[in-house]
C-alpha cells in the first residue's frame, strides 16, 4: 500500500507536538473597553463635544461666581438702601416714567425680579440674588455638570443685578456675560443633572453661537480700534495704554518702559488677533482650534498685563467652543470609569452605529435648539450692519434681555492719567493756609505714591473703576462722587468698606471734603522716584470739587431722595 507520504503524517504533527508540551500562540483577545487594538490607550476622536461641554460650564460658572461675589460684596453700598445710587430710587423713576405703573413696557425696559419683591428690605433682597447666585455657581463649577434650570436661574439673577446697577454696572463685560450666559443655558439637559448626560449631545447650533459670539468680540475690538484712534494706526497706543490702562498691575509698570519696537511690535500682534485670526473659526477644524489656542492665549496676556476685571476671563469661555473632545482630553484623568474612558465608550459605540432612539424629547429638543439658531441669527443683523458701519457703537444692546450685543474695548487710548483725589481736614476753616488736607485711598485705583499696583483680576472694584472715568468727566456728570463726599463727611461706615484707607478713623469725621485733580506718571525704574520707593509720580492741575461741608450737601441729597447720611 503506498503511502501519501508527509499529507498522511500531518495531523499526527499537532498531536506529537501537545505530547512534548510545545503549543501554537494563543488566539488573541479582543481590546478592552478605551483600549486600541494594541492594547494601549485609545485617543478620543475628533467631532464630539461631550469633554467640551463640561470645560465650558466649568469655566462659566467661574466667570459667575466671580461676578456674584464681586456684587455680594459689593451691592449695597452702591446700590442698596443708603448706597451711592439706591436701586430702590431707580426703579421708582421707571415706574414713574410708565404712568407708575409695574406694567409689560416697565418689566420689559428693565428686566429684573426685584419687581416682585418688597423694596422696603432691598439690601436683603440684593444679598440673597448674589447669594443664589454664588450657590449655584459653586455647585456647577465643582460638579461640572448642570441642567437648563440652573443655567437660566444663573441668568435671571445676574441680568436682575445688571438692570438696576445703573452705571455701576455700564461695563461691556456685563452684556458679554448675559449673552454667555444665556446660550450656556442651552448647552445642558432640561432636567437631568450629569457630566455626561448620553440623550442630550453638546448642541452643535449652541457651539457655533459661542463662535459666532468670539468672532464678533475680536473683530468688534479691532474694527473700533482702527476707526478710532489715530495711534492704532501708526501703531503708537501701546506707548500709552500700561500707563494710561483704569487699574493698572505691577506687570504693566515694567511693559509701560519697554523700548519702543517692543510696543510696535504689540500692536501689530494686536491687529493681527483682533482682525485676522477671528476669520480662522470658518476655515476647517485644524485653523478653528488654532482661533482657539490663539485667542486663550492672547487673553492670558492680557491679563497678566492689567486689572480688567473677568473679561479676559469671560472672553476665554466662548473659545473654548473650538475645541473638540480629541483635543480637550488632556484636561481628563484617564482610567476605568473616568469621565475620558466613558467618552471612548460613547465614540465606539457611535462607531458601530449604535444611535440613541428617537423620543418625542429628542425632538423637542432639536426643534429647541433650531429655534434658538434663528433667535441668535435674527438678532444679529443689527449687530452685523454694526460692525459694517463707520459709525460703530461698541458694548452697545439692541435688546432689553442683552441675548446679542456689540463688543469691543479701548477704541480711544487716553494719552496721560489723571486721577482724583478725594481729601479731607478738621479745619474749621477750609481755605485757611494751614488747614491740613488728608488722602483717601482707594482699594486699588493709585492714590499713594509708594504702594504697588494692585494685582486682583478677576476681581475688580466698580468704584475704583468708575473714578477712572470720573477723572475726565467733571463732577456735575458724576453726581455719585458728591454723594460719596457726603458720606465721608459722616464717616459712613458702608462707603468706607469700599476705600482702603480713611484717614479719619478712630477719630471726628472731617469738616470738610474737596476733590483734587492730579495728573499721574508711573516712575522710571532705576531713577530718583523709584529709588525713594515711588510707583507714581504726579502733579496738580487744580480742584476737581470745592470743599464741602455737611451743611453744603442737605439740599442736595433731599432734591435726589438720597438718605442723608448720619454722623458716626
């Protein structure tokens, strides 16, 4: 019989070989779950936006928490029941206006809750907004996680402050946050309270409002700049703007003495990110995260070089809508059950084709979002023949609820500082020769020649900010000012919570209270000034208010229902 020779002993090899213990490689395992097929990592996709979401909450409700802190602290000296421009008096004068009625037109010329609350209790009622405010922001930027409830209750309250805060609240950043705020509202679920809540993706028409709202403040704040001032266009503003800036920072002293190409060179930087770099968020995926990482950047110089309150901060959020999970994931911890490994298993999952049923809140929620993107598109044409026109007004709205606005900043760059100072004496005569006349200081705006520049963004004073512009108006445009002389002449312990220092204290309040208008230069490191410990030099220009006494003020504040401060 012939044998099929090595055909015929093939399946006996196999056998030989279990016998001696020599086995063939074990068949492989498929990858876990967030693993690639390798074994290692998987990298998150591009295209998702669940990572994304939750940086964008995150750093919104800091910009919040920012805001109702500054205003908890803050409110009812400027605008509670003895403040400086009582909110309760405002209102009254709207209702007045509206046959002093609390009707449609009234609510809908100033939008706040404090309409339906009692106004006898409004240093309570103010507290408790920024209070809310403050809880629920914590909540959010700790958790990460949000629903459309706590977004819109975040705004009600922050447009309830903003509408009756008069011209403390007058700042571009307020409108800025509204509108923030506003579309943060739909970026989140109705009711469900997740970091990754699966049946409501990251709206897509809720990222393109935040990067249709970042092109429009770049290009806003450049356009303003070259139709405004001159030196934007011979690329000398930045000689001025460290030293002329409201509230300058100790960083901003050192860039002010840079050489002059440096300066050029900033400018030009500055045109560049504010007039080019913004068309990039059109252009594909790669050049929209490039705007991102551009604009984040820009906007940390900015606030390492001055006190500009939250809005670099604030004007950061709305880049971050360029950015997807891919590029996002390095902020996450990796590992099993983590918020990045959850995301994988989403992305594999919408991979295989794996698609969430359709449920008649899935509709609604697309029919919501679609209606939104109409809402911001309809508002837009006034803000977009805005920005087309030579005549464009900035930090300006078009509607009472502040959904979309104009931007821009420093369309004018003053060329010297000036500053007032408010002083006071125990003379009984003020214009007696030797009749000794002590500063106030303020928290942060410069006063005292020797103390730095104060380093406090994002906070920020309002009334440090407001004396910035006091100082080249005059007084019968700030009547504000003569209130706050007033209360320094009572010693009133409210307004003296917003000064750093009263040079009265412990002691009678003054007789007299004068404002003092003095130009301010910031000292030459390494010169005389600097050696002797002075930040500023300064010279007077004159009075910016006579010396008033309390007698002088009665009828003054009687004619602006001001409650007439009583001496402490």
């Amino acid at each position: 019989m012939r044998s099929d020779g090595p055909a015929m002993a093939a399946p006996e090899e196999p056998l030989r070989k279990r016998k001696a213990g020599v086995v063939g490689p074990a068949p492989e395992s498929p990858p876990g779950p967030g693993r690639d097929p390798a074994g290692c990592p998987a990298r998150l996709r591009a295209g998702t936006f669940w990572l994304t979401r939750i940086v964008l909450l995150k750093a919104l409700a800091f910009v919040y928490f920012v805001a109702f802190l500054v205003a908890f602290h803050q409110n009812k000296q400027l605008i509670g029941d003895t403040g400086l421009l009582p909110c309760r008096v405002y209102l009254r004068s709207v209702q007045q206006h509206f046959r002093g009625q609390v009707s449609w037109e009234t609510v809908s010329y100033a939008p706040t809750v404090l309409w339906l609350l009692d106004w006898s209790h409004m240093d309570f009622n103010l507290d408790a907004l920024a209070l809310l405010g403050l809880g629920i922001s914590s909540f959010i930027l700790v958790s990460g996680c949000a629903n459309m409830v706590l977004m819109a209750t975040l705004w009600v309250l922050y447009m309830s402050l903003v509408n009756v805060g008069q011209i403390w609240y007058s700042f571009g950043w307020e409108s800025q946050l509204l509108e923030t705020g506003f579309l943060g509202i739909f970026l989140c679920p109705l009711w469900t309270l997740s970091p990754l809540p699966r049946g409501t993706p990251t709206s897509r028409i809720v990222l393109w409002g935040y990067r249709w709202l970042i092109f429009r403040i770049m290009l806003g704040a450049g356009l303003i700049k070259i139709r405004g001032d001159q030196c934007w266009r011979d690329l000398t503003c930045m000689d001025f703007h460290y030293e002329t800036q409201p509230v300058p920072n100790p960083v901003a002293y050192f860039l002010h003495h840079s050489p002059w190409w440096f300066h050029r060179f900033e400018t030009l930087s500055n045109h560049f990110l504010e007039l080019v770099v913004p068309f990039f968020v059109f252009l594909g995926r790669q050049m929209c995260i490039l705007h991102g990482a551009l604009q984040i950047l820009f906007q940390m110089v900015l606030i390492i070089s001055g006190n500009l309150s939250f809005l670099n901060w604030l004007t950061i959020v709305p880049s971050l809508a360029c950015f997807d999970d891919a590029t996002l994931g390095f902020l996450f911890p990796s590992g099993p059950g983590s918020l990045k490994d959850q995301v994988l298993r989403m992305q594999e999952e919408e991979a295989r084709g794996a698609r969430a049923p359709r449920t008649h809140g899935s509709v609604a929620r697309h029919t919501v979002n679609l209606a939104l993107g109409v809402l911001v598109a309809w508002l837009s044409v006034p803000v977009v023949l805005n920005l087309l026109s030579p005549q464009q007004v900035m930090n300006s709205s078009f509607n009472p609820l502040r959904i979309v606005n104009t931007y821009g900043a420093f369309g004018s760059i003053t060329k010297e500082r000036t500053e007032v100072i408010l002083q006071g004496t125990a003379s009984p005569n003020a214009s007696a020769p030797d009749a000794k006349w002590e500063d106030y200081e303020f928290k942060c705006k410069p006063g005292d020649l020797k103390r730095r520049p104060c380093l406090i963004s994002p906070y920020h004073h309002r009334l440090d900010w407001l004396m910035w512009f006091a100082a080249f108006q005059t007084y019968e445009h700030n009547e504000w000012i003569i209130h706050l002389a007033g209360k320094l002449l009572a010693n009133d312990a409210q307004a003296l919570s917003l000064l750093a220092l009263n040079p009265f204290a412990g002691r009678a309040p003054p007789r007299w209270v004068r404002g003092e208008h003095y130009r301010y230069k910031f000292s030459r490191p390494g010169g005389t000034h600097a050696a002797e410990g002075k930040w500023w030099i300064r010279k007077r220009l004159g009075p910016y208010f006579p010396p008033l006494s309390f007698q002088d003020l009665k009828g003054y504040f009687r004619s602006r229902e001001w409650p007439y401060p009583k001496p402490e």
